[in-house]
C-alpha cells in the first residue's frame, strides 16, 4: 500500500531497529510502516509495543471478544492500519473471519451472538467522547463474563483507543496484511442516522 503519513518514516537503524525489523519481519513478513513513523522516537516505540505484548498475554477474556472489541474500535475511529491488522490476527489466530469482516457494520449484520453484540457496543460507548458506557451494560457483561473479563475487556478497549487514535493521527493506513493473506474485505461501516 502506497500513503504518506503525516511524520515520515525514519530509517530504522542501529543494533536495536536490527532487532526489531528481524521481529516484525518474521511475524508479518514485511516492516510495517507504523515502525518506521515510531522509530522517531525509539522510547514510545517500545513500550507501546510491550504493553501490546503484555495486553495479547492476558487470558481472562476470550480471546476472539477481545478481538472484536479492538475491531470495533478501530471501525468507529477509522484506523485502517488497526482494521487490517487485527483482520490479519484474527485469521492468524484461527478466530471466525466472518464475524470478523462484518464488524464494521455489526448493527445490521445477523452473525454476532447477543454476548458479541455487547462486547462490540461496550467498545463503541466507551470510545466515544465522553463514554456512553451504561450500567445495564457493564451489568450484562459482568453477569456473562465475571469481574476479570470485564477489567481486561475494557483494558483491552482503552489500549485500542491509545493505538488507533495515534496511528490516525499520525496518518498511519493499512499495510495491506489482510489482502495479502486473500482475506475479504472487511464489510463498509454503515453511517449512523
């Protein structure tokens, strides 16, 4: 995928962009041009990306809610980068690739559980300014999932609104990981009325 960002990427260099640029390659096959924007500031880099690691570590929650938790927030905030990468991981993670493509336009759609359709209305309430998260909801998914799902779900949601909301803002877009893999494209958010 050809895009300028609004910060260009730098040269990803020395012993330590050696090591990264060996990590990504092997898990994605390619540098993504996310890296390259972050390399201006090694610092912000890593430790975004360990909380990253930290956060896929967790295990309270199932992970395909997660999953589609971070979709939805993606979809609502617009970060291409975020929807096909988390397309891609779903895929790589053996989650349901159809539910995942239609997430966009969840609403409308006839595939996602009563639980799904919680977990990806609690993503979009809490990523609105400010947060229309309800207590019927948090009561609902606390009955369905227990207490440490509920705290690691909404970790989950506030790391995909620090992600996606910075890659936006720095111009980040798709580096086309889901098409590469023959994956459909994901289902056109449906503008809200």
């Amino acid at each position: 995928m050809s895009h300028t960002t609004r910060i260009p990427p730098a040269e990803i260099t020395g012993v330590k962009g050696a090591l990264i640029k060996r990590m990504v390659i092997r898990k994605l096959g390619k540098v993504p041009t996310a890296v390259g924007v972050y390399w201006h500031h090694p610092s912000v880099l890593f430790a975004t990306s360990g909380l990253g690691s930290k956060v896929s570590r967790w295990d309270a929650c199932d992970e395909g809610l997660k999953s589609f938790a971070h979709i939805a927030v993606a979809s609502l905030v617009g970060c291409t980068w975020c929807l096909d990468y988390n397309y891609f991981e779903a895929r790589n993670k053996g989650l349901d690739v159809d539910k995942a493509r239609e997430i966009p336009r969840w609403r409308e759609s006839d595939v996602f559980t009563p639980l799904e359709r919680d977990v990806l209305e609690y993503a979009e309430a809490m990523s609105q300014t400010p947060p229309t998260v309800t207590d019927e909801l948090v009561d609902r998914l606390h009955a369905a999932l227990g207490p440490a799902a509920v705290v690691e779900l909404t970790t989950v949601i506030a790391f995909a609104n620090l992600s996606t909301r910075g890659n936006v803002a720095l111009g980040i877009e798709s580096d086309g990981f889901a098409a590469a893999c023959g994956l459909a494209p994901m289902a056109e958010r449906v503008p809200s009325t």
